[in-house]
C-alpha cells in the first residue's frame, strides 16, 4: 500500500507512520517476543491447532514469526505492518516461509489459516469495524488483550494514562469486556488463558511490588487476581460465526 493511504487513514495510525511510536519504544517490543512466541506455542498445542498458513496482523518489528517459526517450522508466514519504520526491522527477519508486507490486510486478497491479532486491538480508534472487516481474512484467530483495568490501575492516578502516554493504548479492558467485544463483533470464542506479562517480563517498581501478592493471590482464585491486581493480559482463540 502507498505511504500516502496510510496516511489518510484514521488518526490512530498517524503516530506509527510518522516515527513517533518507535521514538516512545525503539526496540519495538522486541525483547517481549520470545515470550509472546512460548504462549502461543503452549496455546496452539493446548487447542491442537497445527495450522499452515499464519498472518501476523500489526506484527512489529516481526520478531514473534521469527520466534514462533522455530515451533512451526513447516507453515507459511506473513506479517503484515502499516509502520515504514517497523517494516524496515522486520527486513531484519527474513527467510524462508517467513515474509512480510507494508500494507493493511483489509486492502489484501488474502486468506489464513490462523490470524494473530497481539496487543492491537486497544491501538485502534475503532476497533469494532476494524474487527468485523478482518473476519473474512482468516479461519481461525488469536487475539492477545492486555487486560489494563483493574482496581489497582484505577486507583492510582497515572495507571491508565501511563498506558496511554507511552504505550498509546487508546482503550482500556478487562477479561469480560475483551471477550463480550468479540462477540459482538461476531466471532465465537472457542478459548480463552490469561497469560501473564508482569510477573514473567516485568522490570517496573511497580511490578516487582505486585509480583509475590499477584502469584499468591492468583493460585487462589484467577479472576480475582486479575480483577484487582492486573498485570495480565488475555489470550482468545476465535472464529468466525
């Protein structure tokens, strides 16, 4: 897609066309990946999905392919990116099976087994059209939410808008509005883990705080966990209904 699409779309990718994002995360991420990558490697065998053709959709820099490639050696992979900027990082990660594009999978003829959709959806301005225009793109979905509202976050007076200033998630979920968006947007949610990020990648006071009572309190009861310390995020396999 041309650079000058991209820059008529919604305001919400302005920031990642421009160079903005990657002055806020230079490394894009890529420090997470590995990590991203073992979750959906225990999350596709967990569902025994063995798919061959997988779409990275808003993939980054590309390093969650490269990693999840070493689990999946066989299937086909393509990211696909709207930022130049991470486009060029992902020319990094080329190989064989392993390609990508700069270009918007909605302007693509383009069909997958398995479409991964992690951490972009609280990006997009609207993310519910967004969602029903990518239906058709893909057999089966995995969408990973950072779950950011939660008690603690809301108490704090920077909780959210750290996420906003640095991260520049533009909505906020929790476990019951994640999966109640899919729904409503059309798709069957065939499963569902939390997955979590703080306490295995966290490096902030903050989080080194919460570790312990997080563990603690989640072996106890999950949902409560989640709904009053966070740090979690959500992983949903989808379909289309």
């Amino acid at each position: 897609m041309a650079l000058r699409s991209l820059l008529d779309r919604p305001l919400e990718t302005s920031i990642y066309v421009s160079g903005e994002y990657l002055r806020k995360n230079p490394d894009w991420h890529v420090d997470e990946s590995p990590w991203k990558a073992k979750q959906l490697a225990t999350f596709l065998e967990r569902n025994k999905l063995a798919p061959t053709t997988v779409c990275d959709i808003g993939c980054g820099a590309g390093e969650v392919l490269a990693q999840l490639q070493q689990h999946l050696p066989s299937c086909e992979f393509t990211g696909y990116e709207i930022s130049p900027q991470a486009f060029r990082m992902c020319q990094q990660r080329v190989r064989h099976k392993l390609t990508f594009k700069l270009a918007d999978i909605r302007d693509e003829h383009a069909y997958f087994d398995l479409a991964l959709l992690l951490d972009v959806i609280e990006h997009l301005e609207d993310y519910f059209t967004f969602l029903r225009e990518i239906m058709r793109k893909a057999r089966s979905f995995i969408f990973h939410v950072p779950l950011d509202l939660s008690v603690q976050t809301v108490a704090r007076s920077y909780g959210l808008l750290k996420r906003r200033a640095l991260h520049d998630h533009l909505h906020y979920f929790t476990k019951e509005t994640a999966l109640r968006t899919l729904v409503d947007t059309g798709y069957d949610i065939r499963d569902y883990v939390y997955t979590p990020r703080s306490n295995e990648m966290g490096t902030e006071v903050i989080q080194k705080l919460l570790k312990f009572p997080r563990a603690a309190l989640y072996s106890i009861h999950k949902d409560i966990a989640v709904r009053f310390l966070g740090g979690y995020s959500l992983l949903v396999l989808a379909s289309a209904k």
